[in-house]
C-alpha cells in the first residue's frame, strides 16, 4: 500500500497486535499522494499534493516526513526499512519469519522515488498504463522463441 493508505489506517495493526494475527504488510513510501496528484493532471494540477517533511528525529529518511518504522513499534508490531531494491528479497524473507515467531504483524517499509505514475483503473481488465510497461518475460525470451 501507498504511505498515506497505511497512515489513514494505520491503527489497525494496533488491533492486530492485540489479537496476535502475523501478516506481512508492504509499504511504499513516496511521501506523496501519487493517485490524487495523477487525478489532477486532467485539470493542469500539481498542487498540495505532497507529504514530505524533514522529521529531526529520522535524518536518515531525509524529506519523507513520518517514521513509518517507529509508529509502527508503538502500535506493538515489527518494522524494517529499505532502500536498495536489491534488498527486497531479504526483508520480505525477515519480515516473514518475524511475523510467524513474534505473532505480530511486519512492515516492510520500501523508500521508492518521489513522483511516481501508479497503474490504476475500476477493474482489472480497465488498468490505465502512465508509464511504458516493460514485458520482462518477453525480454529474458531467445530471440527464435518470440510469436
């Protein structure tokens, strides 16, 4: 989920500390409000739209505001922060092993780029593409195997 999602409902892992249900929850972080600023491009919008702010008490998140990871603590849960994707893999493999031996539930906090254009539509089969979408599978193909 998006960094302003998981703070509009952020005191729900509180509740799920309290009954002891682990879960893995994936939090990108932009410190923006990325789908309210893609709905006002229609109008030439880009306006209050942003969530950063230097918090004193995290400089190592520069300007992306909120310490998602020592919120998450105080609700009775687990948390970790990355900012490489090549340390993906390894923070979804601690989050899941600390959320099945302390039966809390596990952030994984991801620092992704500032403005950034999210698929989004009403229905699966309706997703709006803002950006080209690279077929992974097609690349990684022989050039012979390709229909």
């Amino acid at each position: 989920m998006g960094d302003y999602s998981f703070q509009f409902l952020i005191e729900e892992l509180a509740v799920a500390a309290q009954h002891q249900v682990p879960f893995v929850v994936v939090l990108l972080n932009n410190s923006y409000l990325g789908l309210i600023r893609q709905a006002e491009k229609a109008y030439n919008m880009d306006y209050e739209v942003q969530l950063s702010f230097r918090n004193i008490n995290c400089p190592e998140i520069g300007d992306y505001g909120v310490d998602h990871v020592k919120a998450t603590e105080a609700l009775g849960c687990l948390a970790l922060r990355v900012f490489e994707p090549d340390r993906l893999a390894g923070a979804f493999q601690q989050a899941r092993e600390l959320a099945a031996a302390r039966r809390v539930p596990v952030v994984v906090e991801v620092i992704t780029e500032r403005v950034t254009d999210i698929a989004m539509g009403p229905e699966i089969d309706q997703i709006a593409e803002f950006e080209e979408v690279v077929d992974l599978a097609e690349e990684d193909e022989p050039a012979g195997a390709r229909r």
